[in-house]
C-alpha cells in the first residue's frame, strides 16, 4: 500500500467510522493513460467503496460530494481519477 492509498484509507477511517469499505488501487489498469504513469505503477486512479451510517438520508450526488471534499488533497497532489461507490448500511450493495 502506497502512501495516497494510506492517506485515503486513514480519511475514511477517521471520519466516516465505516461499516466496511474497500480502497482499491486501480492504476494498472490504466497504464499508458492520461494522468498514470505509462507503465501503470503509481497510485493515479482509485476506486473507493464505502458502507457508512452518514450516508442514511444523502442523495447518491451528496454522497459523491462528500468523499470528493473529504479526499480534495489527494485529488489536488496526484490522484487523476476516483471512482466512488458510497451506500448507507441499509442498501444492498454489489461488492
């Protein structure tokens, strides 16, 4: 785990108290892209799948503003894109 996925990690943590999320690092899937390193090492696109009570009652936008305000460094100091899948504990989710 590299440190952008580290600093993402530890946001979540602390400030949503998630019921379960993942942080997955998708970078190698988006070698020779725009905004990732050509041969896909890096830490450039992540995909974000978060369970939190906060989310109870937020519109799925709200929601994308949310994780988009509480991630605005990593998003402004490297991080080129970020897929966000957020739900509130009483949705079912795919993953």
């Amino acid at each position: 785990m590299g440190p952008l996925e580290e600093r993402i990690t530890r946001k979540i943590q602390e400030q949503l108290s998630p019921t379960r999320f993942e942080v997955i690092n998708e970078s190698h899937l988006h070698a020779g892209h725009q905004g990732g390193a050509m041969d896909g090492t890096g830490e450039t696109h992540f995909r974000v799948r978060v369970i939190a009570a906060s989310f109870t009652g937020m519109s799925r936008v709200d929601r994308h503003r949310a994780l988009n305000e509480l991630l605005a460094d990593e998003l402004a100091g490297g991080v080129h894109a970020l897929a966000l899948e957020p739900a509130a504990p009483s949705e079912n989710v795919r993953w």
